[in-house]
C-alpha cells in the first residue's frame, strides 16, 4: 500500500471494530499513526472528525494523500489485499467475506451491544433487550457449530473472517455471554490470540 507510513488510525482502544483494524495493520507489519478517539468523550462528533467522516464513526482511516476510508471490514480489506489473510481459492474468498457481513449484521449488533450497554453504559443485565441477548447466544451457537469441524471459520486457514469475529467474541463474558458453552469457540478464540500474538482477554 502506497504511502502506508504516513496512515493515520482514528480509533477508539475499548472498541472491537477499531481494534480488528489496529491487529491487521500489526500483523501486515504495516507502518501507522494511531489516533486515539474516544467515543464516549464525543470525539468522534467533533467538527474536524465530522469532516473526515460525516458518519462520526471510528474506526477511520486517512491515507498520506488525503483520502478516508471508514467501516472496520473495509479497512480490513484494504490493509491485507495481497496478503494470505484473504484466501486465493474463490469459494473460501467468498465465505470470509460471507462471515465479514454476517459478523456487522447477526453478531455485531447484539454480542457488542449487550457489551456496550452492561461495561460502559452501567446497565444490569436484566434491563438489556431479551431479543439482544436470544440473538447474541444464537450467533455464538452458529459460530460453534462451524468450528466444531474446521479450524478456522471461512476455511481450515486463518483468515480475516477469523480477526473480524474475535474481536467481540473474545470479550463476549463483559456482555454477559458466558462462554463454556460454546467449547469450540473457546479453543478457536486461543488459537485467533496466538495467531495475532495478543494476550489472551480477561
């Protein structure tokens, strides 16, 4: 990627999407300016971000010639073209990203909501959505099924499908996803943190 020492990463450290962007670029080995913007402090409504991003959203990206990118599996996409994160087989390219969108639309919008809503809003889990909480245990239920026969969730190999899906899932016990119930996800959540080279969550 043309220019990539001069990328700049607008991203919030508490938040799964920005930190999935922040491990592909570790992991491509690739050179970046990261720009701590902080969601809950309104970072991310202020007029200068608002210009770069009218969606007030992070995580953003800003290229050295003055282009943005936003929408963490975008990002993603962009930092590993070319890389082995995404597959050179067309059917296994085709269920990362099957497993990209369905991590923004069935897993994303109730494992990291219930999260968002009981660690930084202060809820109880009694107060969060029955419907959040039915559609955050099905969505880990899915993901056990799968990797009770594959390694990896698009294929037998790590990929980007496997980076966008562990960032939440890892930390899904603080939204009151407890996770011995899914074993398979478990082990695939140690071998996502060695492959990345993170510590394990707590």
């Amino acid at each position: 990627m043309e220019g990539e020492e001069s990328v700049r990463i607008y991203g919030d450290s508490v938040s799964g999407n920005c930190l999935k962007v922040k491990w592909t670029a570790d992991l491509r080995g690739l050179s970046y300016q990261w720009i701590e913007t902080s969601v809950l402090n309104g970072e991310t409504r202020a007029p200068d971000f608002l210009a770069m991003n009218p969606a007030g959203q992070v995580p953003l990206v800003r290229f050295d010639d003055g282009r943005c990118l936003a929408q963490s599996n975008a990002i993603m996409l962009a930092f590993a073209e070319g890389s082995d994160l995404i597959p050179t087989d067309g059917y296994s390219r085709a269920k990362m990203h099957e497993w990209l969108f369905w991590e923004q639309y069935s897993h994303e919008p109730y494992v990291a909501v219930a999260r968002f809503q009981l660690r930084y809003l202060g809820k109880n889990p009694a107060e969060l959505e029955p419907r959040i909480v039915e559609r955050g245990k099905a969505a880990l239920k899915l993901m056990d099924d799968t990797l009770r026969c594959r390694t990896f969730l698009a294929s037998d190999v790590f990929s980007l499908a496997d980076i966008a899906l562990v960032a939440y899932t890892r930390v899904a016990p603080e939204g009151g996803f407890q996770l011995d119930g899914y074993p398979a996800v478990k082990r695939w959540i140690a071998r996502v943190e060695q492959a990345l080279g993170i510590d394990p969550a707590r």
